[in-house]
C-alpha cells in the first residue's frame, strides 16, 4: 500500500510508490487574440521531454515601427514553484506576465519546464537553457518573434525560477554561449530576480527564529525533492555560493526583488551581497514592503503588483 511521504497542502502530494498527485489551481488559456493590450500563444520547444513556453506579445502600437523590425525587448521569465509546482499556464501568472509585457513593451517568453520529484535538478536547468537556444535560433523562429530584438534579451523569475535565470546565466558563461547569441545578435542584459530561491545547510537568523518552524520544514521538503538524490542544500543548484560562474566580469546587471514579510527575504538579501561582493557591474536590491513571497502571482493585479511591473519596466529599459 502505498502511503503519503510529502505533501504541499492544495498543490501537491508525493507517495511511496514514487507517484506524484499535482492539484492544478485555475489555469488560463492562451488567446492570439487582443485582450487587455497584449495576446498569447504557445509553443512547443521539445515534445520528447515536453518542454513548452507560453509567448505574450504586446499590440503593435501606432507609435511603433513595423512588425518587420525588432524593436521590442525579450523577457524570458522562469516560473516558481520549488522547482516541484507550477506553470506558465497557472492564471495568477498568465495575468502578471500579459500585464508585463504591455506595461514594458516587451515580449514575454515563459517556460514550462520539467519538474521533481520525477525530474530532479538539473533537468529544470537544462530545459530552461534549451528554451533559450530555440529561442535564439533562427530555425525555430515563430512568427511572433520577429519584432524580437535579441540584443536585448534578460532572464527573469520568481522563487525558484528566480533561482533557474542565476544559473542558466552560469551555464551561458560556462559554456561560452555569449559567443553564441553574439553570432545570432543576442545578448542577456539583465536578470530580474523576484524573492529567488536559494538555501544551505547553514541556518540563517530568520530560519533558526521562534516560529519558523513551519516555513523551515516546507521548504527542507521542497529542497529534498529537487536536489539529485543523495545530495544535500550545499548542491550547487541550492546554495549559490557553491555554483559561482567563471568570469564574473561577463556577469550581466542584476536586481533583486525581496517581500518584507517573505521567509525568503534574508536569503534574497545575501544573494545580492554575494554579487556585489563580486563585482557585478551593477546590482540593485528593491524591497517590497508588507508583502508576502510571490504576492504579484496571488494578486497580479494588486497595486503592488502593478509596482512590481513599472520598477522592471525602468531596469529594463535602463540597460
């Protein structure tokens, strides 16, 4: 018999046996036609795996040049969820991300990767920078990229997709992609972090606090579900201090976004002290006071979601 080892109250339930039961909230369905400023469409990057992407493209304004001219930026945004829940397709993210990209004018390219516990990190890596490399070649490009200026291409995410856009930037160092997307006129401008996902062994104040108990135990949960097994929050895809880059001078510009009443934040904070101790060429810490992790998925429409929006609007557009 089989019985339940994990659970995430409303969202997911892992069993003995290995088998994963995932209790989907109201999810949205893409619409090519205008609504609200903007339209959606999905893609398939790789049906073998699956990984899929949701493309939210902006009306063309009378301002704008013409669809044949890349003028518009890319946000390429990595949904969270523990690395275990979540999609593009969720309707707190549909509206957030339709909302982006009219309130930036960019192109918002948001992926669906593979999830644990059945595919454990790096999987959601290496699907993440897949969808980069379709997005950037020139073989796959869909009609509603063409005003897609890939000079101007920046990885974001909330949680543990804020976490996928550090690494898949490590993984372009690594492994020279910026030779790449130099040869195909892309380039990663920025990250745009919202309270990213990261962890250690170590306990900080907030996690060893009276009452954090609770947050402390979900999130060792999570951890131990994604990492590859046999590891532990020291591996590198947990722990950010363990998964440096190797040239840190072709790190591009990041902010950091943080929620006053989110377990998260110190992580969040410590993360934007390691770049800058680092060097990064520029990073920026925003504070979104009195509210909770991922409030602009709960609420996309919120006032401080609409906060969220303009603050990564101006970065955007900054660089």
């Amino acid at each position: 018999m089989s019985i339940l080892v994990a659970e995430s109250p409303g969202f997911l339930q892992v069993f003995s046996d290995g088998s994963v039961k995932r209790l989907a909230p109201v999810i949205a369905a893409a619409s090519s036609e205008s609504s609200n400023g903007y339209k959606s469409k999905d893609v398939i990057i790789d049906p073998s795996k699956p990984i899929t992407a949701r493309i939210f493209l902006p009306d063309e304004k009378s301002t704008t040049s013409s669809s044949s001219s890349p003028d518009l930026p890319v946000i390429v945004y990595f949904h969270g969820g523990g690395f275990c829940i979540g999609s593009t397709t969720w309707l707190g993210y549909h509206i957030f991300l339709g909302n982006l990209c009219v309130t930036s004018q960019s192109i918002v390219f948001s992926v669906d990767y593979r999830l644990a516990p059945e595919n454990r990190l790096p999987t959601a890596y290496d699907d993440c920078y897949t969808a980069i490399k379709w997005l950037v070649n020139e073989k796959n490009r869909d009609p509603w990229l063409e005003r897609a200026n890939l000079s101007r291409v920046f990885l974001s995410g909330d949680s543990a997709g804020g976490n996928i856009a550090y690494q898949v930037t490590n993984i372009a160092i690594r492994e020279s992609l910026s030779q790449a997307f130099s040869d195909c006129h892309v380039e990663i401008k920025g990250l745009l972090l919202i309270h990213p996902y990261f962890g250690s062994e170590k306990r900080t104040n907030k996690e060893m606090a009276e009452g954090a108990a609770g947050d402390v135990a979900m999130n060792d949960m999570f951890w131990g579900l994604s990492v590859p097994e046999g590891s532990n929050r020291d591996f590198y895809g947990c722990n950010f201090e363990t998964s440096p880059p190797e040239e840190w001078g072709r790190f591009p510009a990041v902010v950091v976004y943080v929620a006053g009443l989110d377990f998260l934040k110190e992580r969040g904070v410590m993360y934007a002290e390691f770049l800058k101790g680092k060097s990064v060429r520029r990073v920026e810490l925003l504070e979104a006071e009195g509210e909770p992790h991922i409030y602009h998925i709960y609420d996309p429409e919120s006032e401080a979601s609409r906060l969220l929006q303009k603050q990564m609007t101006e970065f955007i557009h900054s660089l």
